[in-house]
C-alpha cells in the first residue's frame, strides 16, 4: 500500500527516529517490496528485459551481509487480490504506469519496469541459500505486523503503511539503511560487534510529539491523505476546506514546513475526536447526504485493511515449527466455493504455485503487466495466451459445476495498443494429444507420464524432440518451439541460436565459480547421465575459461545507443519468449513439476542476448560465429551445435525471412493497432473498454504522461 506524503513527512521529522545499529536479531522483511528495492539500488539493468545473474550477485550479497551482523531474516510476500475489488483500481493504473515507462525507456529516456522474472528468480535464490519466506494470504502488511510484534523485533520496509501500524520493535525503511556491514568492539564485553547503521522509527516516539493521539486514530490519517484504497482527497475536499489550523503549541518539535501543515492539522483534530466511529460520522456531515453512505463505506474498508490480521494458518508457527494448518474459517475464504486441496494451498504458501492462479481461482481475473516491448505491436502476452488458457482450464474445473456458464470465463486486463483493455477469455477444458484436462483435485494423483504429456500437449511439443536436451533443459526447449510456432512477427533463426548461447553461457559462468571441492561433492550427488550439471562437470576447467573469456563481452553495456532508443523488435520478440516461459513454468508449478524447475538467472539475461545479436547478424556465417566463441573440440560446443541443430530442423519454416524484417514490421505495426490479439478460434468471447458499471475505465494515454503523474510502481 502507501499514505501519500507520509515518508516524506516522516523524513523530515527527527523527533520521530533513533540512530540504531541493527545486529542480533530477528527481521521481517516485505518480500514484495524488498525485490524492487534490490533490483533498482543496486542498478541491475532491465532495458532489454533483465538480466537476472547479476540480480542473483546483488541478492545473495545483500543477505551475506545481514548475516554477518547476525540478523535472522523472514520474508513475507503479498497474496492475491481481495474479493472486494478494494485495489482494483490500484492495480490496473500501476499497469498503465508500467505502460508509459516502457514507452519512455524504448524512446531512450528515463523510466522503469521491473523485468518479468524478478519475482521468480527472488524465490529461486531464497530457497537456494535457505532464507526462510512464506506467501500471505492477501495483503501481506497486516500479517508482517502482527509476525513482528509477536517476536517484538523490527519490520524492514519501504511502504508508509508501516508507519501506521504500531510496531513493538520498530520499523526500518530501506532507504535509511547504510548496508555497508561495520564493526566495533563492545567495552563492556570485550567482543566485536557487526551492525548496520540505520534509522529506526518507533510509534511511541509520534506519540510523545503529539501526547493524547489515540493510535488507532491513524487508520483514519492514512484514509484522509489517501492510500491504496482512497486515490483522491476530492471525497474529503469540503471537510479539509473547513479544517482548523493546529494551534502553535501542537507538535512544537515539528520542524516548520509548508507541507507539514495539513499533516498537523489532521493530527490536532483526530487527538480530539473520542474515538473512530465519532470521527467518521463528523467527516460525512461536510458531505452530501447522498455521499455519507458511501463514504463511511469506504472509511471503514480502508480502516480495516489495517486491523483485519486474519490469516488462513499461523505464519509464527509456519517459521518457527515448520508446520502449515489451515483453519477452518481461512480455508474458506481463500475458497468460498469448493475447499482447495491442501497441496495446492500448501504449494500457494511456499510459493511453488503462483497467486495469478488464486486469483483465477477466486476472481476470474489476471491483471497482465507489461514488459518493455514495441507498444505499436501486439502485447507481448498474446504469444503465451494458449498457456494461460490451459492454466485457467485446469483452476476453473476445480469449482465449474457451481458456476453459471458466464463465470467459466477470465477476465484478461492486458496493454491494446497504446491503451490497457480488459478482454474475456475462454479456458481450454480439453487438448489435442491428450484429451480432458485434469482438475485440481486430481493432479497430485495423476502419475508423473500424465502431467508430463499435459504440459508437452498445451506447448505443442513431442517427447522425442526433448530427448536432445539435457534434463534441466527439457522445459526451457519446448517453451522455445512453443514461443518460435506462436509469435507475431515471426522470430529470426539467429534469435533462437543466440538464446541457445545465452543459457551456454550462464551455466558456464555458474560452473566457473564453483570450486573443486564444491565440484566433487556435486558429483557424487549427480545420478542423471543427461543432466547439464553433469555435463558441465565433465568440461575441461580451460573450456569454460575460453567461454567466460570470449563471450563476457557480450554481458556489457549494449551496443545500441542509449541516449537513442534501444532495438526494440528485438528486445520485443526476447519479450514474448519471457511471457511464454514465465506461463510454462507456471503451469509445471501447478502440475507439481514434471519437469525441473530452473532458475530464470541461469536461462535469460537481456543485456547479453541484445548484444550477442547485434554482433552476429551480419555475419556470412552467425551459427558458426557463434558456436566459435565455445571452442573448437569442447563439450560446450558440441552441445550448442547439436542444441541449435534440433531446433532448426523443427523450426526452419516458422522463422521470418531476414530480407523482409523490416517490411513486414512495419506493416505488423499498423495492422496491429486495431486488431484482435491472434491465438485459437474462440479464444475471445469478447474484447471491452472499462464502461459497464463494475468495471473501471483505465484507458491511458502512454503519450500522455500527466494522466500518470502520482501512480508508483510497487
């Protein structure tokens, strides 16, 4: 969420904060916040889309150093939406917002775009290094509160939300954090000490400035100012017109600033208001009679977002014994339809399973964020709708006899053109090559051949093409056939090869580090012949020198111009292979992994795949250019070549004639504009502006960046 003005009010209060060295102890961290935060401060680059092995470096660095003050982190992510369309709203202009900064960033300026896989890749590397996380049920800020109050230890945010609740141990914002760990001696015992300094902001301390404030009065200061759930102040305008100035006396610590004022002003007036319900009832009186009801309605829902701490199981017990039981009363509000399998709930908290599919589930609906693509062109989610349709068919099954023909459909809140428009999709119930989907009920039954033959149905994909790919490969080689048969324009023959180099070179670059001890001890453990991992133990320590050496160029800064626009069809096409492998791997999560789950980091990196491109495609020979920088008699090699071979012998007639690149671009940009997203006959049932009654009108003009101004990305 966020109170708007809030952090910067708060910033400029030093009565509000202590100096603190945070060590020693327990931590709950805002996952969903964390990420971003991690992903922009230390400037990984996300222009061409991402590139997640320098995400893993900047993760793993930033909880070595919590480590080392002794710090015990706990991760708690955000959920799915609410039932109540509270954040609808919310949601759907922070996809505009994304809109409009990937039109800056493909015009060389500046902007912002959390890449596809940040998510993802955060999870894969939390689990790898063994940082304990769970998944809330909804709105993750009620349970970090309550979890950090429990263990009376801090909460580690950026959001202003945090200011509102009343933390025991305190709340630390991410920017007032100095993460460079130090170290001192302690005097009174003689050992060292490793801290970070930081900044802690206690509730007790706001109630010291301002002695008689009730704290369960600033709910109702968030509601005023306008958070998640109250965009606009126009709803307070007449009560704030006829707000007292606070007199001189109130709040004399406060250092004197214009904007502080109506912070001061509110908080003098609620420090004498009764209580909540008394203060509700005297805001509604500047207000039509019409309005009020309305208005309580949303006070009240606002104000609950804060005290509501409800969970489905107890996060305490989930950290503290392992143990995940869900209560009666959760269960069903994660499901008020037909109760959930446990696996699937389970797999929901752990993070296995996505919260998109409990938001199916539940609302019908998926609100698609756009990457950096060329938005004169078709969404880049339009390649991977048919995995999604298999999604949804497996999730609506689970409760289709209790629902009327009209509620079996998703609602898809996707970018049309330069605007974002919801589209009515219909699920796929049955495949072709294998017959009726399985429903939730029935996965964790059916046998691994099954689930397989599911996912390998809907991507269109033989079990004997895979055989050529090593076991962690399998699925990232049939999401590229899948992605090559489907995109719109067709993709050049040298953008396979190059992701072909791409994963190479990532998993070369991981073994590279490894040490020999580290080596030897994977050995013993690596049983499967065609695993990669055991591949890339058996290459020479010179070979996979010789790759780091010739190919590290390629991770560098791109070689198209920043200060002019990236090459955006490239970074496009790179774009939909990222929306079908993050719903490939989506659908093997639900179908509890058929096939091995690799990390993003060590199959996607932008920056490399840009300029690997731009190096070989005017090449006589780019395949062998290519395959050159492995080697001349490598393992590498052999893999790239015999990679590379497979999928051209499949995929030879779906490739666009290089010659006609830029014709046909141009024309798919103009036919594009107006036209309905391409995929399966029926797949639309109908394509909507936001103009019926419950839906909300979110129609953005990217060119217009005024119509966004105030709209954060979270």
């Amino acid at each position: 969420m966020g109170v708007h003005g809030l952090v910067t009010f708060m910033k400029s209060q030093p009565a509000f904060v202590e100096k603190h060295r945070l060590h020693n102890t327990k931590l709950v961290i805002d996952a969903s916040n964390l990420y971003h935060f991690i992903y922009f401060n230390y400037y990984v680059p996300f222009k061409c889309g991402g590139d997640y092995h320098l995400f893993v470096a900047k993760i793993k660095l930033f909880f070595e150093v919590l480590r080392k003050c002794g710090i015990s982190p706990y991760l708690v992510f955000d959920g799915g939406y609410e039932t109540d369309q509270k954040k609808l709203k919310t949601c759907l202009h922070r996809a505009c917002q994304r809109i409009h900064n990937a039109r800056t960033i493909s015009q060389g300026k500046s902007g912002r775009v959390t890449p596809a896989f940040a998510s993802e890749t955060f999870k894969f590397v939390l689990v790898e290094i063994g940082i304990p996380f769970v998944v809330s049920d909804f709105e993750a800020d009620n349970q970090i509160a309550t979890l950090a109050n429990e263990w009376r230890c801090p909460v580690l945010s950026n959001d202003s939300d945090f200011f509102i609740f009343s933390l025991e141990g305190g709340f630390v914002l991410l920017d007032n954090v100095d993460f460079t760990a130090k170290t001192v001696s302690d005097e009174s015992t003689g050992k060292s000490v490793t801290f970070l300094d930081c900044q802690m902001y206690h509730f007790r301390n706001f109630v010291k400035v301002f002695p008689g404030l009730r704290t369960d009065m600033l709910p109702l200061l968030s509601t005023i100012c306008g958070n998640d759930y109250v965009k606009s102040q126009s709803l307070f305008e007449n009560f704030l017109d006829n707000l007292s100035r606070a007199p001189s006396d109130f709040g004399t610590q406060i250092v004197a600033r214009k904007h502080n004022a109506l912070f001061l002003s509110l908080l003098y007036w609620l420090k004498n208001q009764s209580n909540v319900s008394e203060a509700i009832g005297s805001i509604t009186r500047f207000m039509k009679k019409q309005e009020r009801q309305r208005a309580s309605k949303i006070m009240n829902d606002s104000i609950s977002s804060y005290t509501d701490s409800e969970s489905s199981f107890s996060i305490k017990d989930f950290f503290e014994k392992d143990q995940l039981e869900f209560s009666e009363n959760g269960a069903k509000k994660l499901s008020k339809r037909n109760p959930l399998p446990h696996w699937f709930l389970a797999s929901l908290k752990k993070g296995d399973v996505p919260v998109f599919c409990l938001n199916t589930l539940r609302l019908r609906r998926h609100i698609l964020l756009n990457q950096v693509e060329n938005l004169e062109w078709e969404s880049s989610h339009a390649c991977s709708r048919h995995i999604r349709q298999v999604i949804y068919g497996i999730i609506v099954l689970h409760d289709m006899d209790k629902l009327p023909a009209l509620k079996q459909s998703v609602e898809e809140y996707d970018r049309n053109g330069m605007n974002f428009q919801k589209r009515v999709v219909k699920p796929i119930f049955e495949l072709d090559n294998f017959g009726p989907l399985p429903a939730l009920n029935d996965i964790s039954t059916a046998s691994l051949d099954v689930r397989k033959q599911v996912l390998l149905s809907a991507l269109g994909v033989s079990t004997q093409f895979l055989e050529t790919f090593p076991t962690e490969l399998k699925l990232i080689a049939a999401t590229i056939v899948y992605w090559v048969k489907n995109s719109t324009p067709e993709i050049l023959k040298l953008m396979v090869s190059c992701l072909v180099a791409c994963i190479l070179y990532l998993w070369a670059k991981v073994f590279r580090q490894h040490s020999p001890q580290q080596k030897a001890s994977m050995q013993e453990t690596v049983m499967d012949p065609s695993s990669l991992v055991k591949l890339m133990l058996d290459c020479e320590k010179k070979d996979l020198d010789l790759v780091g050496k010739n190919l590290i160029k390629m991770c560098g800064l791109p070689s198209t111009d920043y200060r002019k626009k990236i090459d955006i069809a490239i970074v496009h096409s790179f774009s939909q292979f990222q929306s079908c492998l993050r719903y490939a791997i989506y659908l093997n999560s639900l179908l509890l992994k058929p096939f091995v789950a690799t990390s993003p980091h060590l199959i996607y990196c932008g920056t490399f795949l840009n300029n690997i491109f731009h190096d070989s495609h005017q090449r006589t020979n780019p395949q062998g250019h290519i395959a050159d920088a492995f080697g001349t008699d490598s393992v590498l090699r052999k893999l790239f070549v015999t990679m590379d071979e497979a999928f051209h012998s499949l995929l030879e007639p779906c490739y666009r004639v290089k010659e006609q690149s830029k014709k046909r671009k141009k024309n798919r940009g103009r036919k594009t504009r107006g036209q309905t997203p391409h995929g399966n006959a029926g797949d639309i049932v109908e394509q909507a502006d936001f103009n019926d009654e419950d839906d909300i009108e979110v129609m953005c003009d990217v060119e217009n960046k005024f119509k966004s101004l105030g709209i954060l990305e979270s």
